[in-house]
C-alpha cells in the first residue's frame, strides 16, 4: 500500500518537474538556427530539446538495424545468431521427443520402432552417447544382434559409456552360452565399476561355475565392502567357496591345505552340513574324536540330518551296538521329536536287534509323515519281531510310492539333488540348494503301482489268502544299519 502510494507520488513529481522545465524553455529567449545549403531551421529552445531527443531515438534505430544486418551477414556466413539458435533449440526439442518416443517404444516391446525414432533421434541431437544404448536395446528386442554388437562396441570409444558397451557385448555373450568370454568381459566391467551389483553377481556366478574359487572370495569380499551384501550371508557363502576349494584340494590329494580350507568353512558356517562332515572327517583323520564330536553336535542342533549322523558313527568305527547308541545320545538328545533323530534312534536299536525300542522311537512317524525311510524302518522292524512276509513286503511297497522325505533341493529352480553342490547343476545358481522337501507334484506311475498293496500285502491285515502265493523262502532278518546307522534297508529297500 506504501509502496503505491509512493510511485503515484513520484509520477506526479516527475511529471510536475517536466512541465515546469517546458515552462521555463518556452519563456527563455533565442535558440538553435539550422542552415543547410539554401535552407534555413530556427528552433525555439523546448523544439530544440524535442530534435534532440528524437536525433538520439534515430541513432538507436540505426544500430539496432545494422546489428541485425551484422546478425544476418554472420548467419548466412554459418556463425551462431539469434535466428541459428533458434533453430537449434528447434532441432533439439525435436530431437528429444524423438527419444522419449522411442523409451515409450522400447518399454512397450516395440523394437523396429524404438530404432525408427532412435535413428531420428540421433539426426536431430547428434549425441550418440544418448541414442547408441536406445539403439542397442531396440536392436536386441528386434533380434538383430549384429547391430546391437556393432552399437555396443561403439560405446567401447568413450569412457563415459565404456562399461554399458562392456555390459552389453557381456550379456549377449552370456545369451549365446559363451561363459568363457562373458567371464573375460565381466572382470574388465567390474574393473571399471567394482560397486555395481549387477555386474558382481554375474562375475561370482561365472566364477563358481568355472571353479575359480578364490577369484569368486574376492568378488564376494568386494560385495561385502561395497555394502551389497549383508554381513550374515558373506559368511554362508564365503563358507560354500571355502568348501568348495577344500573339495578340489582334496582331490588333488592336497590334504593339508584341504583340511584347513575344511575347517575354515565350517567356522564360517557351523550350520553349512557338508562343511561339518568335511571338517569332521579331517579331525577324525588327525586323530582327533573330540574335535569333531563338537563340530558334528553343533551341526546337527542346527538341523539333523543323515549324512552328519554317518560321519558320527566313523568316529568310532568298530564299537558295539549298544555302545553306539550309548554314545549317539549326543546327537538323539538335541532335538528328540524331529523325524531324522527318531529314524536314527530307530536304526541304531535295530541294529541293536532291540525291535521293540525301535518301534517306539519310530511312534506315528510311518503313518503321520510316511517317507521311503520310515516306511523301510518299519518292514525292518516287522520282520525282525517276525511279522509275517506279507505284512513285510505291503510295508516296502508302500515305501515305493512314498515321498523321500527331505532332499537338496534347488531354490532357484526347484531341480532336486543326490548330493549337495555349490552350484545347481540345472539353472547354475550359486549357493541355492537347500535340505527340505521338495514340492509335490504329479508324478506318472503305472497303473499297476495302485494295485500293489492289495497284491503283496498291507501293513494293517494280511491280505486275501486265495491272492496271496505263499513265499518259499523267508529271509532273514536285517540287523545291520547301512552306512553306520545312517540308512536301513530290509528285503528291498527302494532308493532313497
């Protein structure tokens, strides 16, 4: 409010100072007198002021005009003008509509049109940093891989966009199965951006599946630094690759090396199984029970499982069976109610020819969680309380068709493994295989699978005495675990 008020005050001060200058110039006597050839001005002092004025006014014209035709000399002389970057500004913003069409084509699955408005793109801009990649990306969506090379390896010239041309020729070589040159290419990408995921899982993954076990530490320590990678799962996986090279050394009959490369896995990774075994397995070699009754104890109160209950029992090799599982109730004490402690305590008083107190450590596993295993168990134990060969063999026969219990399982792709690896034999996954059960799904089985039971026998009544053939020969009973009271099989056991 102030400050209007004080302009309208000033408007009328400048306005008043004017008028009265014009008052005193029309009262001043004399003024200018102009002669040009025969031609005479007299100018009175306020015309004077205004021919003033308006010669100053002229001047500025003029300038401006031959400025303009300075301008225009320059242009068509191919200099920068006003007029020139206008037009430039012209050709950009045409430019870069060109590439926002040609993003929105490639994000669409468009690829002869994302290249259509890349090349257009490019004419306009002429920033081939900035419509190489679109190029390249729309080129592999299109299936011309040539192009996508040829495009890629331009990006190669510029230290700005030398890792995307890396990255791109990595992944087509990846594409077409050539792990020996994408590995080649994925180290010189991780040279040039050692924190860029992306790029780090490829290496490590190309590195395992290659074997280069310390090449794949380092690439896991430097995702460890760059903060990739949180702390816990450095540790698992670092244990794998230490396992890993220890396998390899082992088989180089390099045993020392193989031993400490064993244990430092597993005091990577307690809870990693075959680490414990390997680990265990060296102790028991160096003569030293004690160490790997440890190793193996805190493995399996982590998760039991069969293979840590095999390397237990080498510990002591020749024992008795009752001193076995005397000395195995550090192991069945831990976790008494999971069904791998239960099968074990099972077998070892099978083993014990003790059939009564298997089939109450067994209790309703065979019927609440039937597995090949526990169903096995369970014709071992009807045939050494010598149940008859019918209810023995409706047993096994359900042991057929039974799930077989936890496997290694892959989590990226589900494929199921015999034994435990650091890298999926299907999908080539690093560090995915897990000890669960695997999935269900439908399995094709012969018609005549369904008709079994009621041809050989079930495990609750014996079957029809006029479908039954009598056996001739009646084995004996099994009274010995496989593998050290890991697995027991009776008759026929079906493979685990």
């Amino acid at each position: 409010m102030l400050w209007s008020l004080f302009k309208i005050v000033l408007f009328v001060v400048i306005v008043a100072g004017l008028t009265l200058g014009a008052g005193y110039l029309m009262e001043t006597g004399g003024g200018i007198r102009l002669s040009v050839g025969n031609i005479e001005f007299n100018l009175g002092p306020l015309q004077a002021v205004i021919a003033m004025i308006l010669l100053v006014l002229a001047v500025w014209v003029f300038l401006k005009l031959f400025s303009l035709l300075m301008a225009t000399i320059r242009f068509l002389n191919g200099d920068e003008t006003a007029i020139s970057r206008w037009f430039d500004r012209n050709r950009e913003r045409k430019g870069y509509q060109a590439l926002a069409d040609g993003l929105t084509a490639l994000a669409s699955g468009e690829g002869r049109e994302a290249m259509a408005k890349a090349a257009r793109a490019e004419r306009f801009l002429q920033k081939p940093e900035l419509t190489n990649l679109l190029t390249a990306q729309a080129a592999e969506m299109a299936g011309d891989r040539k192009k996508a090379e040829a495009v890629y390896k331009q990006l190669l010239t510029h230290d700005s966009t030398r890792f995307v041309g890396v990255r791109g020729i990595m992944k087509q070589r990846l594409n077409e199965g050539d792990t020996e040159t994408a590995m080649k290419l994925a180290e010189k990408a991780f040279a040039l951006k050692p924190k860029h995921v992306e790029t780090q899982d490829i290496l490590l993954r190309l590195q395992a599946g290659k074997s280069d076990w310390k090449g794949a530490r380092r690439t896991l320590g430097a995702k460890l630094s760059s903060g990739s990678l949180p702390r816990d799962v450095w540790r698992r996986r670092d244990a794998v690759l230490a396992l890993s090279e220890a396998r390899d050394l082992r088989d180089e009959h390099e045993a020392g090396e193989a031993r400490v490369e064993a244990i430092e896995a597993n005091r990577l990774s307690p809870g990693l199984i075959p680490a414990a075994v390997m680990a265990a397995e060296s102790h028991i070699r160096q003569q030293k029970p004690r160490y790997a009754t440890k190793v193996l104890k805190k493995a399996w109160e982590t998760e039991p499982h069969p293979d840590l209950a095999a390397a237990f029992a080498a510990i002591e090799p020749d024992e008795t069976p009752e001193a076995r599982i005397a000395r195995f109730a550090a192991l069945t004490r831990l976790h008494p109610e999971d069904p791998q402690t239960r099968m074990l305590l099972a077998e070892l008083h099978i083993a014990a020819e003790d059939f009564p107190a298997a089939r109450k450590a067994m209790g309703e596993l065979a019927q609440d969680d039937p597995t090949a295993r526990s169903l096995t168990i369970m014709a071992a134990i009807e045939r050494g309380e010598g149940a008859d060969d019918t209810v023995v063999r409706g047993w096994l026969t359900r042991a057929l068709t039974a799930s077989r219990g936890p496997q290694w399982v892959c989590d990226n792709c589900q494929n199921i493994h015999t034994a435990w690896a650091p890298v999926c034999s299907n999908c080539d996954a690093f560090d995915t295989l897990a000890w669960r059960v695997p999935a269900r799904g439908e399995v094709a089985m012969p018609g005549s699978t369904e008709m079994l039971p009621m041809i050989v026998g079930t495990p609750e009544a014996p079957p029809p005495p006029a479908i039954v053939e009598t056996p001739q020969e009646t084995p004996e009973p099994v009274a010995e675990p496989a593998h050290d009271g890991e697995v027991l099989e009776a008759e026929e056991t079906p493979g685990k």
